[in-house]
C-alpha cells in the first residue's frame, strides 16, 4: 500500500527533539528523510538515554524513539565544500527543514531565496523558539524554558510546589506537531500551486496556542489560571485525583448525569466527602464499581504500567523498530493513526554518518 508521503525526500537539518520528531513523523508517513549531521556530532541526544551501549553507539533511547528509518549525512557547513553538497542535495528535495536559530541557515548559504534559485518548488520549513522576530528571537529556547516562558509552568503544580514543568518536554513535542501540519499543508498547497514556499514554526506560539481557552477567559474576566494541582478543567468539585486504600484514581464527573450517577455509586451528595470514601478501598475496585455506573474514571498509571496494560494490546502507535549494531529491538512509537497505510515494521535509526559515502555519490554533481 502506497503511503501518503512515498516519493518526497525531506532534506533534514534538525537537532535536538522538536525538529527530528517533526521530520520523524514525516518519515513515517512515507517520505525520505536525509539527516545532516555536524562533523562533531554535537546532537546530544544520541547519547541520550538507554543502557550504556545504546549511548556509546550513539543510538540513546531520546534518539532511536524519533529517527527510525532516516538516512544520517555527515556534513561540514561551514566549509564550501559541506556547503556546496547540502546546496546540491537541497536542489533534488521536496522540503527543506531546520532549527538553527534566526538567521544561521542564512549565512550558510541555504536560506530560503538561496534554495529557491535552485530549487523553484521547495518547502523550507523553519522552527525557532521565539520567532524569527522580537527581543527574544536570538535566544537559546529548550523546551523547558519555553515552559516557563509560555505560562505552562505557572499554572502546573499547586501553593506548595510552586510551579513545575510537566513531565514530558511537551513544548517540544507540540511544536513537532505542529511543524508536521504546516509542512503537509504546504505539500497540498504546492499541489495546487507548484511554487517555493517559506513557512515557519515558533515553539512559544505552538504550546501558548493550547492555553486559548485560558487566555480568552483572561481577558474578559481577568481571571487567570493559577497553581490548581488537579483540579479539573471544568471546574467540577466532582472530579480530580483521589488517594485510595491502594493507589489512586482520577475522576472526571462534568455533566448533571454523570454526577448524579456517581452520587449513587458513592452514595453521597457531598464533594467533600469524597477524600474519605476513596480511601476505604483499592483504586483497582473503585475503578470498577464507577465503570459500572458509567463514571468517568481511571486509575494513575505509571507509563511502564500503562504500556504493560491490555488496553494496549491492540495499539498500532507503537511498533519494534530493530537496533541491529547491538543485537536487539526495542519498542517505539509510530504515528497514533490507522489507515491501510500504516506499517508495524520499521527500519533502524542511523548511526552517526552511516550514509554519507553513498548519498555524497547519488548527489554529485
């Protein structure tokens, strides 16, 4: 089955995670992704995560869970010569994507009028942390200062934690994703309208982009969200995570019918009652007794809990991608899509500069 991407070739200049789980995704959906990497190798993630082999062979857990069947390039851009073979590479690709900061792909000769002169129908995708503009487009932006910037941080945790990242460097995914959007919108658009198109990403637009509803209701209240703990985002006193006898469990009850049948599965009509009624049995039982009142509830899980639960038994998001320079296969995501396309084989991440030989030739001049 042809997959919707098969036949584009994404000339990928991202480090780090927003930008090589962006072109990640991309890759899965069908398209060719050509990774440049610096001669020292300096993308930390490589060596980020996993056993110590995974590590030294530069194939860390952050790296093999967004780069499952790339092509890595080993090229020096400073020189005229890695200059000049990125130029030549980007002539033959569908999309050009990178994550220096503002300015840096222009003086290496490979910015968006430099490739378009070669090149009359690319898509040069940039992502930054800040824009391309503004008294913060300069600075170094990791995910978890974006957190703090954006707001995020300060309405997550509660008056005695003060504020706190969440767990996961969701900035930095959420840009991805967004990233991934833009390039298949422009992809469609190019369909239409074979021209070169310039289109960028800012991390801080993309997460602050998710808080709208916070922000509106700021603005004509001035009301604004604070440290909230786990107070639930319809504002319900009938919902939020509850320490039990074993474990714990969250809860959810937003509508008069879900609250009024929880009422009845507790039997109690006082919100406050709930700390000391969840705490009398395991969160494995009260799961089941709220299920069964068509409650919504589930108990927290640890991610190794979650993977390890039936409920993933059928998931197609995550497949066994093959490591085989150490002998072994570990269990990654994919896209969380199912379509006739879609594939549970995957090909190895590369190791650092594993194509360079072979792709220096098929773009010589």
């Amino acid at each position: 089955m042809t997959a919707p991407l098969d036949g584009v070739t994404i000339l990928d200049f991202t480090h780090v995670l927003a930008g090589p789980f962006a072109t990640g995704q991309l890759r899965m959906m069908g398209a060719r992704v050509i990774r440049v990497e610096r001669p020292d190798g300096d993308d930390f993630v490589r060596r980020h995560g996993g056993s110590d082999a995974m590590r030294a062979a530069g194939l860390g857990a952050s790296f093999l869970s967004q780069n499952a069947g790339k092509e890595s390039v080993t090229l020096d851009l400073k020189s005229e010569e890695g200059r000049a073979a990125a130029l030549r590479i980007a002539t033959r690709a569908d999309v050009l994507v990178q994550n220096f900061r503002p300015g840096v792909i222009d003086r290496l000769g490979l910015g968006f009028e430099a490739v378009r002169a070669v090149n009359p129908g690319i898509v040069h995708a940039g992502l930054s942390g800040f824009g391309e503009e503004g008294p913060l487009a300069n600075r170094p932006a990791y995910d978890h200062i974006l957190q703090g910037v954006s707001g995020l941080m300060a309405m997550t945790g509660d008056a005695n934690s003060g504020p706190l990242r969440v767990g996961l460097p969701i900035v930095d995914y959420v840009a991805g994703q967004a990233l991934v959007s833009a390039i298949l919108a422009a992809l469609l658009r190019r369909a239409k309208r074979p021209e070169a198109q310039r289109i960028h990403v800012s991390m801080l637009d993309a997460i602050t982009g998710l808080m709208g509803a916070f922000a509106v209701n700021h603005q004509t209240t001035g009301a604004l969200r604070g440290l909230d703990g786990n107070r639930a985002f319809s504002d319900t006193p009938w919902s939020g995570r509850f320490d039990c006898a074993e474990g714990q469990l969250v809860v959810t009850a937003n509508t008069p019918a879900q609250v009024a049948r929880m009422q009845a599965a507790l039997g109690t009509g006082d919100p406050a009652n709930l700390p000391a009624i969840f705490a009398t049995r395991a969160a494995a039982d009260w799961d089941a007794i709220l299920a069964g009142a068509d409650v919504p509830a589930g108990p927290v899980l640890t991610l190794a809990d979650c993977l390890e639960h039936p409920l993933m038994a059928s998931s197609t998001g995550w497949a066994d991608l093959p490591v085989p320079e150490l002998d072994e296969t570990v269990r990654v995501p994919t896209l969380p899509i199912r379509a006739d396309w879609t594939s549970d084989r995957l090909d190895p991440a590369p190791t650092f500069g594993r194509d360079t030989d072979r792709i220096l030739q098929e773009y010589a001049a």
